[in-house]
C-alpha cells in the first residue's frame, strides 16, 4: 500500500476535524479560536484568547482572507474546471 500524501490545496471536499487540529498544532500558533458543530449539529467554541475584541479580530480576519480566495478562483477560474 502507499503513502497517504495530504496536499495543502484549496478544495471542495470536506476535511476531517481531526487532521485540520493535528495540523494546527503542528504549526505552533500563539493563540487560537475554534469554531465547530458537534455530533448533534450543536455550535462549538474555544478561544485561547480571553479578550472578546481580539477573538473578533481573528475570526473576521479569518472570514476576510476566506473571501480573498474565493475571489482570486473568480479571476482565475475553478482550478477544478468548473464553472
């Protein structure tokens, strides 16, 4: 059987929440927020952060860079060949 090779591209699939933490704990960040739906489709959340403002910051940011590349593949078109 061969290597499982995990690319770090954008996709269309969903990834599972348990690759997504090992790799955010691999990168060694200084403060995190999460966000989820558990099992039962209930809203999650942790902040390493206490300040309320700053969460807000990150999780706009975030949002911000999510549309940054929604809007380059509209430019570029979908990588996957898709209209």
């Amino acid at each position: 059987m061969g290597e499982v090779v995990e690319l770090d591209i954008v996709t269309s699939l969903d990834v599972p929440a348990e690759r997504v933490l090992r790799k955010a704990t691999e990168a060694e960040l200084r403060a995190v927020v999460v966000v989820g739906v558990d099992k039962d489709g209930e809203l999650y959340f942790a902040s390493s952060l206490a300040d309320s403002a700053r969460i807000i910051w990150h999780l706009e940011r975030a949002k911000y860079e999510l549309f940054k590349v929604k809007d380059q593949i509209a430019l570029d078109g979908d990588p996957r060949g898709r209209a």
